[in-house]
C-alpha cells in the first residue's frame, strides 16, 4: 500500500542531437542532422496527449505543471519552433503553475548565446550552461567545442536575460592541481552573479571514447582521496560564496534550488517525452503503483513510431521493492535528507547496518528522516550498498 502522498508534477523533453559527441559523454545524443520541425512538433504532441489520458487513467491527482525540462543533447540547437510549440502544447494540455520553472540547458556556443532572448521571450526562466571547464587546456581534453571566451561571452548574454542561471562544470581531472582549481572557481564566482551550480567529478562511462581510452591507459582518473580533497576544498569555495549545497553535486543560492531535479530526487511524478525519456508516475488506482514510460532511444525510430500515433518502448508497473530502492537511492542524495515515510516496505532497509552507520556517525535518522552525513556524502554509493538489504 502506497503511503505517501506525491502530487507534484513534471515534464522532461529530451531533445537528442548534439554539435559533436564529447569523448566522456554516454547521454543519448546523436551529432546533429536535417530534421523535419513539423514531424518532430507531431510526435512531441502526440506524445504529450498520451500522456494527459495517462494522467487520468491512472486517477493522478494534479494541479498543472510544477516544472518543465529541455535537456539533451544541446536543446539550445531546438528550432525555437519546436521549443514554441511544446510550451504552447503542454501548457494546454497540462496548465502551468503560476510560478513554472522552465529550464533550458545550452551550450556556451556564440550561436547558441544569440538565442537566449527568444528563448525568454519563448517562457524559459532558467538557463543551465554547460560551461564544462573554466581553462582550454580541460575544454579541448574534453573535446569541447568551445573556449574561455565563449563561455565568458554567453555568461554575459545570459545575465542580462535570466535571473535564474545555473552552470555545470566538471572538474577533479587527472593532472588537475588543487590550488588551480580554487583559483578558477574562485576568480569565476567572483565575476559571474550565478544562481546555481553543478560541479561533477569526471566520470569514464561505459561506451564511451573516454572509457577505451581509460582501458588503454591513455587517460587515468584520480585516486579516490585525492578527488575527495577536490571535493571537499570545492565546498568550502562554494559555501564561502553563500551557496547551499542541497545535493551530491548541486549547489544553490537561497531560493534557487532546482525545483525540476529536486522532483527527481523526491520521487515525485514526472512526465518524459523525446527520444529515450522516461517518465514515472504514481498511479492512484485500487492497487496503487508507480509507472514506469520508456521511449524508444533511437531518434529516427522514436520520430517514425510517435509521428501517427503516440508509442511508447516500454511502459511497466515497478516493483514495490525496486520503486523503493530508487527513492531510497534518490532521496538520500539530498542533504536534507528523505522521510522514511516515502518507503513502502521498510524490510529493503538493513536495520542492523543502519545502526552501525549511525555509530560510524555516516548516517542520521531522526523524526523519521534519515540522512547522510555531509562528511560522508562523496562516499554516498558505498554507503547505499551496504544499508540496502540484500
Ligand atoms: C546532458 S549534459 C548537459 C547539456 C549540454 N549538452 C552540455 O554538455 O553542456 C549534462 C551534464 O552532465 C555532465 N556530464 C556528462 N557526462 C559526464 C561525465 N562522464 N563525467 C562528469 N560529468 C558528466 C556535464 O557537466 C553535462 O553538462
Ligand atoms: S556532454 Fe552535452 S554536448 Fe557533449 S555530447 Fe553529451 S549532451 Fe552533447
């Protein structure tokens, strides 16, 4: 029986192509090519109408649109047509919350920053830039497409236009040196007003250029302490420029948390559409479940199978026991942690590790919620592992 009550709305629109594919990159995204803007507007809208009818077979309780997504691929590439059209589309279908965060990510390309004030004019009210790397020497190593100045020349666009920017950088390479690091960040902080940031440790992901290269001993990662020190040394930088850290990776200034992940990472229900998008709902009915809706990955087969008629790849009833290992999975990434009530079935929890991590002082749990300890969190995976029943 499904205890907690979820009824926050969102909806994810992936859009696939990409200038060129980065080395280190397993996202489905294809290298741009001729499309065809009114059959991609069809399958979207088609798409988007299936899933309204799911919303109210499934009996779910709503009151419009919390959040919309563009991401990718480079959804800074979309035809503002398509961008147009989906806003116009779902906010028919769905409605729009008065306070509707809509996100578009963008690359830092001088093409791309040129673009920014249709997109505001379009109803975007936050920009994810993925700056990547605040030197060349990382941008090329990452195969990027952009420089420095671009990245300065779209920061500049941006906060004449949005008020709410958020930036991803990856960082933690091997080679990378500390007091490098912090020069940059801080130099950054202090000439950009961000609102939010995203800073990943690089990751080698199966499949991908970076991953043969890895095997082949072309490139190294850094050892685990040593990105725990990047870690650590980048949220003092962070919280000494006033920014909360709220999750793993992700930092905001007050009031300007991701409300879209945050939906993710509270196991809310959302809405996924575009070539392999996955969507999850909490279904309403007699015997309550959550929904899983898988779209085909592929873009040419995703477009051909939506164009007449919606399709989904896969659509699924989760499993109680692997719906909670995901919010269990989700919600403790937050540092403000998850409400135990969240769970269904406690018994995926290993009670006797959690005693031992609270005596390790790892994890807390107190009113029902349970929480890593900041310390602790770069050590999150380890930790999910051995408090998950097996
Ligand atoms: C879908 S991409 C963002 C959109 C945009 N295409 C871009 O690259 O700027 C999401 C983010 O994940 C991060 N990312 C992707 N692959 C990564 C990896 N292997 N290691 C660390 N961060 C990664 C990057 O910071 C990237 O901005
Ligand atoms: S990192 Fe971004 S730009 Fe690069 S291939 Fe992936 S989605 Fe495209």
């Amino acid at each position: 029986m499904i205890k907690y009550n979820h009824n926050l709305l969102s909806l994810y629109v992936h859009w696939p192509y990409c200038e060129s594919k980065c080395p280190y990159c397993d996202f489905n995204s294809h290298i741009n090519e001729k499309i065809n803007i009114n059959d991609w507007i069809k399958s979207y809208k088609n798409q988007l109408l299936a899933m309204k009818e799911e919303l109210i077979e499934n009996n779910i309780n709503f009151r419009h649109l919390d959040t919309l997504f563009f991401g990718g691929g480079t959804p800074s590439l979309m035809p503002l047509k398509i961008v147009e059209s989906i806003i116009d589309i779902s906010k028919k279908i769905f409605g729009f919350k008065k306070n509707i965060e809509i996100t578009l990510e963008a690359n830092p390309s001088s093409y791309e920053s040129k673009k920014f004030i249709k997109f505001k004019q379009l109803g975007i009210n936050r920009i994810s830039i993925g700056a990547q790397s605040l030197n060349n020497k990382y941008l090329e190593f990452l195969g990027r497409l952009h420089n420095i100045e671009d990245v300065k020349i779209a920061l500049n666009n941006a906060s004449e236009i949005f008020d709410n920017i958020s930036v991803d950088l990856i960082y933690a390479f091997h080679g990378q040196k500390i007091h490098d690091w912090i020069n940059e960040l801080e130099s950054f902080l202090n000439t950009y007003n961000l609102q939010h940031l995203s800073l990943y440790q690089l990751t080698i992901e199966e499949g991908t250029k970076f991953f043969k290269d890895h095997k082949n001993g072309i490139i190294k990662l850094k050892d685990n302490d040593k990105a725990a020190e990047f870690y650590d040394i980048s949220n003092k930088v962070l919280s000494d420029f006033r920014f909360i850290k709220y999750e793993v990776s992700n930092y905001a200034k007050n009031g300007f948390k991701c409300k879209h992940n945050l939906n993710y990472w509270n196991s809310e229900n959302w809405i996924g559409v575009g070539p392999g998008a996955y969507g999850r709902l909490w279904s309403a009915k007699k015997n309550k479940n959550r929904i899983e809706y898988q779209n085909y990955k592929n873009p040419k087969t995703w477009l051909s199978k939506n164009l007449l008629q919606p399709d989904f790849e896969k659509i699924t009833k989760l499993d109680t026991n692997v719906s909670d290992i995901d919010t269990l999975t989700m919600g403790l990434r937050l540092y403000e942690g998850l409400e135990i009530s969240k769970i269904n079935n406690l018994s995926i929890i290993n009670f006797k590790s959690l005693k031992e991590l609270q005596n390790q002082n790892m994890l807390t749990f107190k009113n029902d919620v349970l929480k890593v300890n900041k310390k602790h969190m770069i050590k999150l995976n380890s930790i999910l592992d051995y408090l998950i029943s097996h």
